[in-house]
C-alpha cells in the first residue's frame, strides 16, 4: 500500500520553523475572577435584556 509521503521528511516544516516564546500570561487576582465570573453566571443571567452575550 502506498504512502502520502515518506517517513524520512516526518517532521520537517516543524524542525525548521524558529521558536517563538510565548508571553507570560497572569491571570488577574482571584478575588477579582470570582466577581467577574459571579457577574458573568448570576447577574447577566437573571437580566437577558441588559446585555448577555452578544
């Protein structure tokens, strides 16, 4: 059976391309994500008329 492609060119384009370091990421303060995540789940929800997702 035929293959797409042989097993010595596995993994080329990767091996070529130059490493980009990511950016730290910081998540905000917890105290400040469980208000944003209560005004999210609770207060948005019981008003779907003052915005929700859009």
């Amino acid at each position: 059976m035929p293959t797409h492609g042989s097993l010595t060119k596995a993994g080329k384009v990767r091996s070529q391309t130059p490493k980009i370091e990511g950016r730290p990421r910081r998540s905000p303060i917890p105290r400040r994500r469980n208000w944003a995540n209560y005004q999210k789940r609770f207060l948005m929800a019981a008003q779907p008329e003052r915005g929700g997702r859009r």
